[in-house]
C-alpha cells in the first residue's frame, strides 16, 4: 500500500482545535483539503503528521507552537496612525486587515488583526491569530497523488 511522502499531493479530512476543545477548523460536511505535502505554504507539523501515512489511515497529532503557527512575537504588534490606513469601513477591535507593501521581492500581503483603537491610533497584531498556541489535529488521508515536481528540503 501507498505511503505519503514529501512532494505528494494528498487530500485529507482533518479537524484542528485549540487545547481547551475548541474547533478552529474542520472539514466535516465539505470536501477535503488538498495540499502538497512539504510545502512552505502548509505548517510543518502538518506535512510531517501525514508523512508514512496510507489511504484511509486515521491519526491525530499535537503540534506545538513552533510546528503550527509559530511562536508569539510582541515585535509584531504595532501602533500606527489611525489616518494612515484607507478603510472603507469604520475600524474596530478584532476586524482583520490584508495589509498591502511593496518589498525587496514585490508586493506582499500580510493579514492584521486590530487589537486597540483611539480617536487617533490603531493597535495592529501581524501574528497568526493561532501563533503562540498548541493544536490537536485529527487527519485522516482521503487521498494521495504523486507530485508533479519534488520539494526541496533545507
């Protein structure tokens, strides 16, 4: 039987949660997640959780914070002028944001969460709302594709 690894294309039914049960994603009811496993775009604990897996197989997995949304990093909250940002609604706390920049390699988009407000500045938070925390996934492999190109590990 097929095992899953690096550079496959797998389709999965997963549910992630928080340590105190609460469901941040899942897939019940819809179709699965595809993904192409070791791919930089997918947590790692993700793609490594699937890796020696079959069709069908069931786990479920703790990733801690380095192997899921990463770590908190404070230098990652920033307060900025309330008139620096061109909203087409009025701001409010916990509104997420897809910031726009221009870069050394092009425009790139960053999702921000307003953490604070007052009638001059806004307190963004540019960390993955999950960054800091813990997270359970159950997964179970619906389906595994051979990968059209391999993925190059560091």
């Amino acid at each position: 039987m097929r095992k899953v690894k690096v550079g496959d294309v797998v389709s999965i039914h997963c549910e992630g949660r928080l340590e105190n049960g609460e469901v941040f994603e899942s897939t019940a009811g819809g179709p699965p997640f595809q993904f192409l496993v070791g791919s930089p775009e997918i947590i790692s604990g993700l793609s490594e959780a699937v890796v020696g897996m079959t069709e069908g197989e069931e786990k479920e997995v703790v990733l801690p914070p380095d192997k899921a949304f990463g770590e908190r990093d404070e230098r990652l909250v920033k307060v900025i002028p309330k008139d620096s940002l061109n909203l087409d609604t009025e701001p409010q706390v916990g509104m997420m944001l897809n910031l726009v920049f221009n870069t050394e390699q092009g425009e790139m988009t960053f999702p921000a969460t307003i953490t604070n407000l007052d009638d001059q500045n806004i307190t963004i938070d540019l960390n993955p709302p999950l960054a800091g925390q813990t997270v359970i996934f159950k997964i179970q492999v619906v389906e595994i594709q051979e990968g059209e190109s391999p993925i190059i590990q560091p």
